[in-house]
C-alpha cells in the first residue's frame, strides 16, 4: 500500500465529508446529539492536514499517526473508533505490505475487527458497523475471487449503500440513540452515512484509477 494513496484519500475523505454537511449534521441531530458532522470534518480536516509530515513514512506507520491525531482530535464515542480502525488496519499493514486486493482486504478487515472489540457492537445494532462489516465481507470474498480492483470498487460502493439503508428500520442498541427505542426507526444512522460516504469516496478513487 502507498503513502500517497491513503494521504490521497485523506484529502478526498475531507472533502466528501464536507459536502455532505447535510445528511451527516441531520441524522445525528435527529437522534443523537448533533455533533456527528464537527467531529467528522475535524477529524477528517486534522487527518488531511498530516501530508506533508506523513508523505515519506511507510503506509502502516501513516496510518498509526492518522489513528492517533483521530485520537486526539474527534471528540464523542467515534474518535476512538476510527483511530482503533486505523491503528488495527496499520497493524496487517505492517505484516502484508497491503499490496494486494487480499491484502488489503485483510487489512481492512482487521480494522473493522478493531471498531468491534472498541465498541463492543455488532452488526444490526445501527452503527457504522452495519456498513463496515458487509463492506469488509464482500471485500474479502471479492478478492479472493480474483475480481479486479475496478470491479471490487463498484460492488463496494453499492454494499454500503446497502449497510447505510439497513439501519433505517433498526432499533439503536449502541450509542447515544439506545434511548430513543422504537424512536429511532426510519432514521438511518449517521456514523453509517459517514462510513457510506468514505467508503464511496475511496472506492471511486480506485474507480478513477488514482491508487497507485
Ligand atoms: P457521540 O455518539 O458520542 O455523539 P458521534 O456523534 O461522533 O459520537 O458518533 C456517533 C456514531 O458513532 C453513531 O452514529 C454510530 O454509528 C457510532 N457508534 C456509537 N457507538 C458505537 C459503538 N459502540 N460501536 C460502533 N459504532 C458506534
Ligand atoms: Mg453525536
């Protein structure tokens, strides 16, 4: 995996949370706190701001510095997540190179396994996990079978579409919209529009073919 890359996705991910300010501050205002979209664009604003410092360093100890400014900068239960993302993602990194699809599909995988063992959710409990994890599944099983990057990037993008719009009929188990109970229905969930947006973003990265 390239330095340049994630430091490419770092600048594309600011800036795809920001232009969807909307979607992401009205979900978690409608049942959270509010506060989902500052903590992204800071994050995402501190993770962009590291190229010049990070550019010369190898992927996994980017990604470990990315983890650690996310760390120190997202406030609300999403900051430790993302860097435990990062940090776990750094760790296979490290062993594989992440030069390969299954590599790097490993290495993701090992990320989201990070987010889980963080935040003690899984799958149907309406978090970014309901994105995360199918993205990582279908990432696996495509790379295994050998489909391109092209290919895996398109079937991605429409898996998180798929995990964005499974938390609409969910009851909130984890986080601050585990109070609300049935309240919560048919509002998707704005961590899961975040992980959606940045998971379309870095996928039409490949798309455009601007990986290597
Ligand atoms: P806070 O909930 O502290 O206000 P944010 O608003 O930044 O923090 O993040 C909220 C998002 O974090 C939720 O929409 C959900 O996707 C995700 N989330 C909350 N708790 C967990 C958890 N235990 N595991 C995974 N994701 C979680
Ligand atoms: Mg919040």
């Amino acid at each position: 995996m390239q330095t340049s890359f994630i430091l490419s996705a770092s600048l594309a991910i600011h800036a795809a949370i920001v232009a969807n300010e909307a979607d992401i501050e009205s979900l978690d205002r409608a049942i959270g706190d509010g506060d989902h979209y500052i903590n992204m664009k800071r994050g995402s604003e501190a993770a962009a701001s590291m190229y010049n410092e990070l550019l010369a360093l190898p992927a996994d100890e980017a990604l470990n510095k990315i983890g650690s400014k996310l760390l120190s900068t997202i406030g609300g239960a999403a900051g430790p997540l993302f860097a435990s993302f990062c940090m776990g993602m750094a760790k296979i990194v490290k062993h594989n190179g992440g030069n390969t699809a299954l590599e790097i599909a490993a290495a993701f995988a090992a990320g989201v396994q990070a987010i889980v063992q963080r935040g003690k959710a899984q799958v149907g409990e309406k978090t970014m996990l309901d994105v995360l994890v199918p993205v990582s599944t279908h990432f696996t099983l495509l790379a295994a079978e050998g489909k391109s990057n092209i290919e895996i990037a398109r079937a991605l993008k429409l898996t998180a579409d798929q995990g964005l719009e499974s938390t609409r009929n969910l009851i909130a188990t984890k986080g601050r919209a585990a109070g609300l109970g049935e309240r919560a229905i048919g509002h998707l969930d704005a961590g899961a529009k975040s992980c959606q947006v940045m998971v379309h973003t870095v996928c039409d990265l490949v798309i455009q073919g601007k990986n290597s």
